[in-house]
C-alpha cells in the first residue's frame, strides 16, 4: 500500500479531532485492516479508478470516507463518544444510492463478514423510518451486532445518517445488462462495476459457483459433446445474455418426451453455465407468479422444470408471458399503475408432452405463434439413449446419466461468468460474431419459401448455436469448432419434421378451412350468378380442371378465422399449396355480374387432405433441413 502513510495524516473527523479515539494494538504497518477494500469489479481483473483505501496505523478506510461528528470507529465496533455501542464490526457508509430514474435513495454499507470477505449491501433509506424494524433484521441477518436500546436504535440511525459520503452510485432491481455492464445480485461485471449495485433484498436468482472452468470443462464440456441436447442447453444458457446484444426476442424451447429420459437432466445441464441446480425452477406456477422470478433472470436464462406440474390452463399463457417479455401493469390499492415487470430471457422447459397438449386439454385456443414462442424439441435423440447420442465409453445411458448430473452439480457458475466477463470486454465483437452466425445458420437451414413462423424458430435456434460458438471461441467449452452448430442444426432439423409430422399451427389452419367448407358447403354458390345472394359464404367455381371454393373476405375474416389470424391463416394454405391468387397478391378476382371482386380461392383438393397430413409444402421443407442438418 504504497503512498499510505502520508494520506493517513490527513485523516481527521470533520470536527477536526482525531479519527479514532480510543486505540487498540496500534501497528505501525497497515496489517490490521478494518476499512472496506475499493468498489470494484469483484470477479477479479484490475479494479476500476474509483478509490484507494488509506491506512491509519491500524485501520483501512476509504479515503473520502469521514468518521461522523459524536462516533468513533475500530476493527470491532462503533460507538459513539459518550460509549453508546452502534453496531460490530464496523460497517461504513461508503456511497448513497439512487436508482436508474434519480428515486429510491438509499446508502451502500460495507463490513466485513466473520469469513473475512468484504460484504456490502445497499439499503433503501426507508428503512431508517420508525422502529427500522426491517433495517435492523437485515443486518443481522447479515452478522452484524446491533444494540436494541432505545439509546442504541437512535444511534445506529444517527451513524448511518450522519454519514456523508462523497460517491453516489447508482442502485437497480435489475439483473442483467446496463450498457456495457452485466448486473447480478452481489456482482457486477463489465467497465461500470465500481458504479452500480444491484439493490434487490432477494432475488429470486442466486449467484451460485462450485468448481472452476477447468473442472467445468474437463467433466461437464468433454462429457456433452457430441450429445446434441446438452450441447444446446448448454449453448441456450449462453445465449441468454446475448438476446439484448441482437436485439432479439425473448422465447423458450421444450424438451419433451417420455420419462426418464433424461429430460430435467439437459436442464441441469443449462443451469451448469450460471445459476447452478438450485435455480431449476418448476412450472408449478401460475402467470402472475412467474413475473417476478421472470424479471430475476433478465438476460439470464431461466429452468422451467416438468410442464405437467402446471394447471393446463396457466400453460400457454405463462408460454406467451415468457416470451412478450413484459407482465401486466397492475393497480396498487388507490388503483395508481403500480411497476410492470420486463425481462429478456431465453427460457428452457421440460415435459412429457408438447404444449399444445397442455392447450387443447384446457380447450383453450391455440393462439397463433403460441407454439412458436416455445419450440418444441424432441427428448429422445433416437439412438437407444434417451435424450443421449453418444454413452461415450459408460456402461449404459443411464451411468452416464447419473455421471453427468453429478458433474453438473459439482461444477457450476465459473463459465457463466467467465463468458460474461469476455462479454463485458468487447460487447462489439461478441455482436459481430453471433450476427454472422446466426445468419449463416438460417441461410443454410431456412427454405426460401417458408412462412415467417420458421424463420422465427430458426433465429431462435441459430442465437442459441452462435452463443455456444462464442462460448467456445472464449474457450470455455473445450467444444470443436462448429460443435454448438451442428446440436442446433440437428434440433432445428427435428423441430421443422416433428412441424410437418404432427401438423403443428400449418395443419390446425388448414383445418379450420376444411371444417367450414364442408360446414358450409350450402352457401357456396356455384355457375355464374350475377350477384351475391344473401348469406352467401362465397362461389365454387371450376378453374382448369380444379375446383375452388372462393371465399369472401369479410366471411375469412369473420367465420373462417374467428379463432386465428387471418393473414396467417391465408399464410398456410398458401405453404400447403391450396392457394391460387393473383400475381403478387393472396386474394383472386373474379366477376360477379358488373362488379369484379377479391376473393380468396382455395382449392377444393384441400378437402381431400386426411387431417392429420400435411400439405406437399412442408414436408418438402423439413426434409431439405433435415439434409442440411446432416
Ligand atoms: N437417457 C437415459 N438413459 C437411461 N436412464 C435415464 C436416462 N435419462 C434419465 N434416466 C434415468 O432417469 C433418472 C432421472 O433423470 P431425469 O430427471 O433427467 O429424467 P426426466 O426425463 O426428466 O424424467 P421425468 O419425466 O421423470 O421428469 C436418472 O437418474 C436416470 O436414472
Ligand atoms: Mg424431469
């Protein structure tokens, strides 16, 4: 501590006496420290140019940090001059605190805990009010000693108050990205880590790390690879940071298939990167109760364990809660707007089946994109191994299995926060690298002709391959080259066939096209009428060789499409190949006595198609990504 002992002499109370006035082993090094290390960056690499702590023989202090008028201040205690004990160990009053909209003033303390770590935590000024009931449980519960006189509560108010200190940071409830900062509870990383702290008392995400990056690597890294499903939890942790970096949408994918598979065990894989096992978190929840825990993983990626265990009725809308990226804005009690939750989150879910399951059960209505905010992949990789490609080497799948869950909770939280600690560096280059990727994936997986819904999904698949990349490019992984891309290009690959095969949102338009034709058939008017008769649903009419049954546009947007999109509607038949439109347009004219209406014609082949198979156009598209996944 070079440059120490001439800064001490300046050390005196803002009355001018001397700062500690009763001493106590006085060492002439500064061996003994008691004042709180610099604010900064606490993962470790050069600490910002905030403040230098200065020793006064056997203290540390911050150096704009002054003993308050009528207190004195050693390793162990404060008490003020007249001996009425405040608090042990001494905490100091090291910066006040106000929030990113210049409220919710409060005063940062720092202490050091009976580990001798450095601690601090930043309280909210409220809390001197009254008895500061709420003020005093915390910092017990944080270790600290307080007195509970009436003498000793006055004093710990007037302490924290008559404190000044000189730095002003700012305080958020937020976890995730501020600028070019990340935010988590206790931690801050990136250029502006001496200058914010997160605020929140609890947060529903906590900041767990066993092992190191090397272990991480050695056990959990070498033991996925080649696993395509663990690869990809493991690369959409990842990529959870990196949504705001492209400015992209918030969403999940599902792991469903049967038990025992291996399902909640790709989601520890996932919690591995950050959050460790604890922060699995279940779908026992309904909409309102996942706000807060949603917000909690801003930017970080969230666990949703065992869709079954959630009410059917709660499922889609916690799917499309998730993915909207914000909750409602609720009323307090004098029906003032009170604070909306917002997060960004990339979100992985397991389950025996697909969500829309869970929808229909509950006869809700599959919203159109409902399924497309949480993709569906399928657990079994088809080797014999469940959720497994490769036992490398174990007895069976389920020795693996149990292996790596060990390995995934004994090694966890040190790649996380590596990754965004290169992330934080060059927030730029990290931009460039996944945007490149991302669009070299959905060029090379994307058919030209497909509707926006798979090129929705394939973006998410691609952010989720580009952030595994970086991860290893950081070399954090111990992955080859190309290893994160290949997962996501083989689930893409699974999730456009398993589209086709089960009919996904494609099929369920198609048929609600067949169900009110057939419905319909009556108010169909066929030959050439010279007007349209009332009640009339549209004309079936003969167009080389096919038939069409052209639909009115006010009965598409009313009858056909009550229960979905029209645009999208139109969207489907359109992939499936029974739309016949006008150049450049979806709608057809077609003459009506003098007038010379749109339409929209589908063709009457569209009846013929069994329900539960689709259309020539899709399948086309799943099998060309299937061999660009192979
Ligand atoms: N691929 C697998 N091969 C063999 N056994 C497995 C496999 N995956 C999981 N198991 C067995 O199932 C147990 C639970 O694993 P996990 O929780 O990952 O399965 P799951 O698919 O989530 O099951 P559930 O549907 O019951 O939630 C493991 O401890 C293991 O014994
Ligand atoms: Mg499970």
């Amino acid at each position: 501590m070079e440059g120490l002992e001439s800064k001490s002499e300046v050390l005196v109370r803002a009355d001018g006496k001397p700062r500690t006035k009763r001493k106590k082993n006085v060492q002439e090094d500064a061996t003994s420290v008691i004042g709180p290390p610099p604010l900064r960056n606490t993962t470790g690499g050069d600490p910002p140019p905030v403040q230098e702590p200065i020793a006064i023989r056997d203290s540390v202090f911050p150096p704009d940090w002054i003993v308050p008028d009528g207190f004195y201040v050693e390793p162990d205690a404060i008490r003020t001059d007249e001996d009425v004990f405040v608090a042990s160990p001494a905490f100091f009053v090291v910066a006040s605190t106000s929030d990113e909209h210049n409220r919710n003033y409060g005063r940062m303390l720092t202490w050091r805990n009976s580990n001798g770590d450095w601690q601090e935590w930043v309280m909210d000024m409220p809390l001197l009010d009254g008895g500061m009931k709420e003020l005093r449980a915390e910092l017990l519960r944080a270790g600290l000693n307080i007195g509970y006189s009436g003498q000793e509560k006055k004093a710990l108010r007037e302490y924290i108050l008559s404190s000044k200190p000189i730095r002003h940071i700012t305080s958020t409830t937020r976890t995730g990205w501020r600028e070019d900062s990340f935010v988590l509870p206790g931690l801050v990383i990136g250029s502006d880590a001496g200058n914010i702290r997160f605020a929140g008392m609890d947060s529903h995400f906590g900041l767990a790390k066993r092992g190191d990056i090397k272990s991480w690597k050695q056990i959990v890294g070498s033991m996925s690879a080649k696993n395509s499903r663990l690869v990809f939890a493991i690369s959409a942790a990842f990529g959870s940071p990196c949504l705001k970096i492209l400015n992209a949408e918030s969403g999940g994918f599902h792991f469903r298939g049967r038990t025992s598979v291996g399902k909640t065990t790709a989601l520890l894989a996932g919690a591995s990167v950050i959050g460790g096992p604890e922060s699995l978190r279940s779908w026992r929840t309904t909409a309102n109760g996942l706000e807060t825990i949603a917000e909690a993983h801003n930017d970080l990626p969230l666990m949703l364990d065992e869709i079954g265990q959630c009410e059917p009725r709660q499922v889609g809308e916690i799917a499309y809660l998730l993915a909207n990226g914000q909750g409602k804005t609720r009323m307090d009690a004098d029906a003032n707007a009170q604070k909306r939750y917002r997060w960004q989150v990339l979100f992985l879910s397991s389950g025996e089946e697909k969500l829309s399951r869970y929808l229909e059960r509950a006869n809700v209505v599959v919203r159109g994109g409902q399924e497309v905010r949480l993709l569906d992949i399928e657990a079994d990789a088809g080797q014999g191994y469940g959720i497994l490609d490769d036992v490398k080497g174990f007895e069976s799948s389920g020795e693996f299995i149990d292996a790596f869950q060990h390995a995934a909770k004994s090694n966890y939280g040190a790649v996380g926060l590596a990754f965004l600690e290169r992330l934080t560096t060059d927030v730029d280059a990290a931009r460039l690298f996944i945007q490149i990727r991302v669009q070299q994936f959905v060029s090379a997986h994307v058919p030209a002709t497909s509707p926006g819904e798979v090129g929705r999904a394939a973006s998410r698949f691609a952010l989720v391959a580009a952030a595994g990349e970086l991860a290893s490019h950081y070399g954090l992984t111990g992955w080859l080259p190309g290893e994160a891309t290949s997962a996501a290009a083989v689930l893409f690959g699974g999730w456009m066939a398993s589209r086709g095969d089960h009919g996904f949102d494609l099929e369920r338009r198609l048929e609600l096209v067949r169900e009110f034709v057939r419905e319909n058939l009556s108010r169909f008017a066929s030959g050439k009428p010279r007007s349209m008769p009332d009640g009339c649903a549209g004309l079936i009419v003969k167009d080389r060789g096919d038939e069409l049954y052209l639909i009115l546009p006010s009965v598409w947007r009313e009858e056909v499409c009550k229960r979905d999109h029209p645009v999208e509607v139109i969207r489907s038949v359109k992939e499936a190949g029974f739309l016949v439109s006008d150049a450049g347009r979806v709608d057809k004219r077609h003459r009506v006595g003098s007038l010379n209406p749109y339409f929209y014609a589908i063709r009457a082949s569209i009846l013929e198609t069994p329900g539960d198979k689709i259309g020539p156009g899709i399948a086309e598209n799943a099998a060309n990504a299937e061999n660009t996944a192979a």
